[in-house]
C-alpha cells in the first residue's frame, strides 16, 4: 500500500517538466519574434507587406488548433514562417529593368537633340536640360543599385538566422513529441501497474487518454500547419505573378508612351522638314541654305527610319515579353494547380481514414454502450427481484417483530432487525458497486480483446503476405533451377543429337564417295574387259585363219562331223541370242558384267563357256564354217560356266547390297533431317526456357533487392530508434538539470 502513490507521481512529475519545457520554448519564440521584429523595424524595407499573411496565419492557426498552448505555438510559428517568406520573397527584380528603360530614354532623344542643333537656339535651351536629368538619373541609379545590394545582404542574413530558428524550433517540437509519447507510455504502464478499480488508475487512465488526444491534436496541428504553409506559399506566390504581371504591364505601357513619345518626336520632325521645304520653296535665293536644309532632311529622314526601327524593335520585345510572361504564367498556373490537385486528394484521404476511423470508433462505442444498456437492464431486473424478496423477508420479520413485541424480548429482537437492515442496505451498495465496476472492466476486457483480435489479424495477415512472398521466392529458386537442369539436360542432348547428325552427315558422304568410287571402278573394268575381248578375238581370228592355212583339207570323221554339229547347234544356239541381244539389248547388259578374273582365265587358255562365248559373240558377225578340228574340240566346261554365273550372282548381289546400303542410307538421311528439325525445335524450345529463365532470374533480383531494402530500412529505422531514444536521455538529463536549477532557485 505504501508503494502505490509513487506510480501516479511519475507522470505529474513529467507533465510538469512537458509544462516547463513549454513554457521555455514559448519565451525562446517571444524572444526570436521580437529580435526579428527589431531587425525588420531597423530595415529599409517596410515591415507592413507580411503583416497580413501573419494575421491570417495565426487566425487559421487559433481556428484549427485544439488547446492553447498548441494556438499560441502555431501562431508564433505561423508568425515566423510568414516572416521567412516575406523575408526571402524577391522584391528586387522588378526594379532593374526601370533604369535601363530610363537609360534608353536619353539614348532616344539624342538624335532629337542632334537634329535640333541646326536649329534656331530657342530648342537648343528647351533640349539642354534633358542630358542634365540623364546624369542625375545615373546616379540615381548607381545609388539605389548599392542601397539594393546592401538591402539584399540584409535580407539574406535575416532569413538564413529565421532559418536557423526555425531549425532549432523542429528540433524542440520534435524532441517534445517524445517526450509527450514518453509520458504517454509511462502513464500506461503506471495505469497497467496501478490496482484495478481505484481512482488512482482511473486518474492514470484519464492521464494517458489525454495524452494520447494531445498527441493526436498535435499532429492534426502541424498537418493543418503544413497546409496553411502551402496555401500560403501558393498566395504569395500568386501575389509575386500578380506583381510581376503588373510591373510587365506598366513597362508596357511606359514602353507605349515613350513610343508615342517618339511618334510625336516624328511627327514634329516632318513638320518641320515640310517647313523647312516651304521655306526652300519660298525662299531659293541662297544654295547653302537649300544644301543646309537638304542635310537636315535626310538627317530628319535617316532618325525617322531608326525611329521606326526602334519601334518594331520595341514592339517585338513587348510582344515576346507579353508572350513569355503569359507561357510563364500559364506554367506556373499548372504547376499550382498540379500540386493543389495533389494536395487536395492527399486531404481527401487523410479525411476518409479519419472519417473511417471515427466511424468505427462509434461503431465500437455504440456497441459498448448497448452491451452495457443490456447488461444494466439485467442487473435492475435481478435487483428488482432481490428487492421484491428483501421486501417480503423485511414483511415477514417485522410481523414477527409485531408478535415478539409482547414478549420481554422485543426490545433485543428491534435492535437485531435495525443490524439486519442496515447489513442488507450495505450489501446492496456493495453488489451495485461491484456490478458496476465488474461491467466497467467487462466493457474494457472487451475492447482490449478487439484490439488483441485485431492485431493478431494484422499479424496473421502480414505473417501470411510474407509467407507468400517467400513461397513465390522458393518457387522461382525452384523454377530457376529446374529450367536451368532442363537447360543443361537440353544442351546436353542437343549437343549429342549434333555429334549424331555429323557422324551421320561424315558417314552419308563416306557412303556416297565407295558408291561413286564403285561405279567409276565398275565403269573402268567394263571398258578394259571390252578391250581386252576384242584384242583376244582378234588374235585368234588370226590364229585360226593362220591355222586354216597350213592344214589340209581332210574328210571330216563322224566324231568331227559330230563335233561340228554340236559346235554349229551351239552358234545357232547363239545366233537367236545374239538376235535377242540385237533386239532388246539384253546380252549387252550381261557382257558389261564380265570382270577382270574371266579375262585373266582366258588369258591362262581355259575353255569358254556358251554363256562365255555368247557374251563374246553378241556383238560380233557370226563366224565362218572353216573351223578346223583343234578349234572345235575345245568345247565350252561347266566349270568355266558355273564360275560365270557366280560371278554374276555376285554382282547382282553387291549391285542389290548397295542399293539396299543406298536406301539405309537415305532412310537414315532422312531420319537424321528429322532429328535436325526435332532438334531445331528443342531449341527454340530452349530459347524460350532460357528467356523465361532470365525474366525468373530478373524477377528474383528484383525481390532480393527489395528483401534487402527492407532490412536496410529495418535497420535505419532501428538506428533511429536508438538515435532518439538518446535523444530522449539527453532531454531528460537537460530537463533535470533544468528541474534542479529551479529547485536551487
């Protein structure tokens, strides 16, 4: 019991240090207004032109600020701010364009002047002063350049020390916001710690709502503050165009009245050349005065063209002048307009969350307020009952009262009934009071449970975001790293399909080069075989007419005879061969097929073949009948046939074996052409899978990046943290020291 009036000193204590450190930043602002005020009364300047943007600034401030305090801060700084404005707001370029228009007046009338000299001396005096007025301006001008230079360096000065003050008051307000959360958290804590159901916790409860509604007002303060700064930002800036508009007008309309000037200036100056001329006219009595006025009209001539000159000039810079302002003006309406739009739908929000908030809050409150109307009509209810039954329990013991009264003891059973009634009494204040203190913490359960609801719905949803995020993040790891496995597995085999596709290529061409080398040894052995078949018939035709020569003619036996006939059956055999072979070109074909081992069994003198000497005969006249017997004797072997015919066979054979290889080869060809389209599409395939790839690879760059931005924030905010909570340690140690000075004092 002894420790619980400590916890409520704490925040007294801070509130009065909040109070002091107020009250000190208050004298510090009394104390920078009125040095700036000073300043601005010392100053060449006059000090009425910020006077109404302060007015209005402190009465926007007291109509949107919420305490008194928070009114005279806002209005001290909305004084100092429109100070800094008026201050810094240019107010010299206006003026120099004033001199050189006045520079260029003189510049204009000396040609006046110059023509004037040939006149009598009455315009000579009239024109004299005008180049005295010109010198004095110059050192107008010059003077009032220095006094502008020296009231720019003022003006400079002044804003860079409001600059600096204000600077210094952004850092007190700041440092006053955390202490008054300090409080606020130190309020709550002493509220947490406090007994429930005392008037101690009941005051710290009061304590922080009022903190945390002085907290909320501040920062509805300096929001509204920040806005009436832009607004008033944006009407200085208005004010500036419309100044800058109206000095761009009164040049123009002092470049129109020195035009006119000059028009004048013209016109006076053809009148007097016309008199001059009248004059010549009149009088041409002397030739110099003729040349003289001759002189002076060209001179009059050459100044109205420059004069002329001089106007377009002019008019041009007017026009684009008044259309570079206007191009300006336009810009700047734009931008106004750009950054009000922004402004405007920026308070738009804020005022839609708040009017949200607010919403819910009576939403919530409403609710309350009938949970708790419901929860009252219960407790009448039970304590009309209870009544109801105290009354009957109170009838029934005073009618006993009434009966015992006659007895010696009703005095003592009074005295126990005026006990009874009264313990009942206070057992019925206690109950109520218990009954309203228990719906008071009901109703506060129940909204620290929404809160606690809520927050875990917050946390359940942001827990739930990040686990997407990182679901999306291991799924893209995992995408990346599964296209690249497909990646490598697709190089892979398209680098093999590649190596298959040039064996097969290698192989195709090898293929091609034996079936021509083939056919050119084939071709070649044919040639020689013909070759070599003719060579041989002609040296046995000449052996066997050689032979017919030198033997006698002798009576065929009946073996010759025989002989003979089996050698003529076999030439008539051959002869319709031979025909055949004439006719369709059969025998031919088969003759080409002969190769170098049956010209080598001939040359080694073996006995030919019918089929042999068919060959040999087909393209032959048939032979004569002078045949002798030596020559038919030797008849053809079945050997020599059997061996031809093999020899065919496997040609015939190789000849199919290759066109079977050529149409492997050609199936593989094709196969492989197949296989080069299929691998042609895989990587395109491929293509696609890598840019798919670098877009996931981007992707995930693009989350780590803002994974790591997030820590990095994450780690600026907590080194902010620290920064303050430092801060708030040196405050403390300063308002202490501050505390003890004026204890001492």
């Amino acid at each position: 019991m002894a420790t619980q009036p400590k916890g409520p000193q704490k925040p007294g204590s801070r509130w009065g240090w909040m109070q002091q450190a107020v009250a000190s930043v208050e004298s510090r602002l009394d104390t920078i207004l009125g040095e700036e005020e000073t300043a601005a009364s010392a100053g060449t300047r006059p000090a009425s032109q910020p006077a109404p943007v302060t007015r209005d600034s402190l009465e926007a401030s007291r109509s949107g600020a919420s305490t008194p305090a928070n009114d005279r801060l806002q209005a001290r700084l909305a004084q100092a701010m429109g100070k800094k404005g008026s201050a810094s707001r240019p107010d010299t370029p206006v003026q120099p364009p004033e001199p050189a228009s006045d520079k260029d007046e003189p510049g204009q009338e000396r040609p006046a002047s110059g023509l004037s000299s040939h006149r009598p001396s009455g315009p000579n005096a009239q024109q004299s002063p005008s180049a005295r007025p010109s010198a004095d301006s110059g050192q107008a001008d010059a003077a009032e350049v220095s006094s502008q230079l020296d009231q720019d360096k003022a003006v400079q000065e002044m804003s860079d020390e409001i600059t600096s003050y204000i600077e210094k008051i952004d850092t007190l307000q700041a440092k006053l916001k955390y202490l008054a959360s300090e409080a606020a958290e130190s309020a709550k804590q002493a509220a947490a710690a406090a007994q429930n159901g005392t008037a101690e916790k009941k005051l710290l409860e009061k304590d922080v709502q009022i903190s945390l509604l002085m907290q909320e007002g501040q920062t509805l303060s300096k929001t509204e503050m920040k806005h009436l700064q832009t607004i008033k930002k944006i009407r200085q800036q208005f004010l500036a165009s419309t100044k800058e508009n109206e000095q761009s007008r009164a040049r123009a309309d002092k470049a129109e009245r020195s035009l006119r000037s000059v028009e004048d200036r013209a016109r006076r100056a053809e009148a007097a050349a016309k008199r001059a001329e009248q004059n010549l006219a009149a009088s041409l009595n002397s030739t110099s005065d003729f040349d003289a006025i001759k002189k002076e009209r060209d001179a009059l001539d050459a100044t109205l063209a420059d004069i002329r000159a001089q106007l377009s000039r002019a008019n041009a810079r007017a026009e684009a002048a008044e259309s570079k302002a206007a191009t300006e003006q336009l810009e700047r309406e734009r931008k106004k307009n750009a950054e009000l739009h922004d402004d405007l739908t920026s308070s738009k929000i804020e005022r839609e969350l708040a009017e949200e908030k607010l919403r819910r809050e009576i939403k919530d409150l409403r609710s309350s307020l009938e949970r708790e109307k419901e929860h009252a009509r219960v407790i009448e209810t039970e304590m009309l009952g209870e009544q109801a039954a105290l009354e009957s329990k109170l009838e029934s013991f005073r009618a006993r009262a009434e009966e015992a009264s006659s007895s010696t003891q009703g005095s003592v059973q009074a005295k126990l009934l005026r006990q009874i009634e009264t313990l009942q009494n206070q057992y019925s204040a206690a109950s109520q009071n218990w009954q309203r203190i228990e719906g008071s913490l009901l109703a506060r359960i129940t909204g620290l449970e929404k809160e606690r609801d809520e927050i875990a719905a917050r946390e359940s949803d942001v827990r739930r975001r990040v686990r997407e995020a990182t679901l999306k993040a291991r799924k893209a790891e995992a995408e990346v790293e599964e296209g690249q496995a497909r990646l490598a597995e697709l190089e892979k085999s398209q680098i093999e399909a590649d190596e298959e596709a040039h064996r097969a290529a290698r192989r195709i061409k090898q293929l091609e080069a034996d079936v021509l080398k083939a056919q050119q040894d084939l071709a070649e052995q044919k040639a020689q075989a013909q070759k070599d078949l003719h060579s041989q018939l002609e040296e046995e035709r000449a052996k066997w007419a050689a032979s017919l020569l030198q033997t006698p003619r002798l009576e065929p036996s009946p073996l010759a005879t025989l002989r003979r006939g089996s050698s003529l059956g076999l030439v008539d055999l051959a002869s319709p061969l031979e025909r055949a072979g004439l006719g369709n070109g059969t025998i031919a074909e088969s003759a080409s097929l002969v190769t170098s081992n049956d010209a080598d069994e001939y040359f080694n003198h073996l006995p030919h073949t019918p089929g042999s000497l068919s060959h040999v005969l087909a393209p032959q006249p048939p032979l004569p009948d002078l045949v002798s017997n030596s020559t038919v004797g030797a008849g053809p072997s079945v050997q020599l046939v059997e061996r031809l015919s093999a020899n065919v066979r496997r040609l015939e054979s190789e000849k199919a074996a290759s066109k079977d290889e050529i149409t492997r080869l050609t199936a593989q060809r094709d196969q492989a052409r197949q296989e080069v389209v299929g691998l042609v599409r895989e990587a395109d395939a491929k293509r696609r899978v890598d840019e798919r790839l670098q877009e996931l690879a981007a992707q995930h760059q693009e989350l780590r990046q803002r994974h790591q931005t997030t820590l990095e924030l994450l780690g600026e905010r907590s080194e902010q943290v620290e920064e303050l909570k430092a801060d708030i340690v040196d405050v403390k140690a300063m308002y202490r020291q501050l505390a003890d000075t004026i204890g001492k004092a």
